[in-house]
C-alpha cells in the first residue's frame, strides 16, 4: 500500500492507527458530501493536515480511499482489483 499510496511506513502506521479519528473528523465536517469538497481536497495534497498535526502523513485521502475499497472488497467475494 505505501507504493499506491505513495506515504511511507511511517505515514502508514499513523494512518492505520489514527484511523478511527480521521472518520471521526470527515464525517463531522462532512468532507465527503459532495457540496463540500474542497475540505476534502486537504486529504489529497502533500502536507500533512492541521487538524491532525505534522505528524499526519500526507495523502491521507489516498489511505482512507483505499481502505473503503478494500473493505467493500472483502464483503463482495466476486469483485477483484481488476475490476
């Protein structure tokens, strides 16, 4: 995943273990509704975001995109990266 998502392991193991809080903090702020989508954008870019400190990797959008993704895959057996 570092690969695809371009974040180091570092970035990676923040991501994974702050998980909880960035849904937490894009729900409450409705960063996926799509009249609001420039706070969203701060998910894609290369800095890390200020809500979550400089420890934050950049791309977190990335990480978070990939884990629906990959959630929606193990509960649909007949869909595959490919497709």
């Amino acid at each position: 995943m570092t690969r695809f998502c371009s974040i180091t392991p570092e970035g990676l193991a923040w991501a994974g273990n702050n998980e909880g809080l960035v849904w937490a903090f894009m729900i409450k702020n409705e960063c996926s509704i799509p009249p609001n989508p420039p706070p969203f954008r701060n998910f894609l870019g290369e800095a890390p975001l200020p809500p979550f400190g400089k420890e934050s990797p950049p791309r977190l959008g990335w990480f978070t995109g990939y884990r629906i993704v990959e959630a929606y895959m193990q509960k649909n057996n007949d869909v595959s990266w490919s497709n």
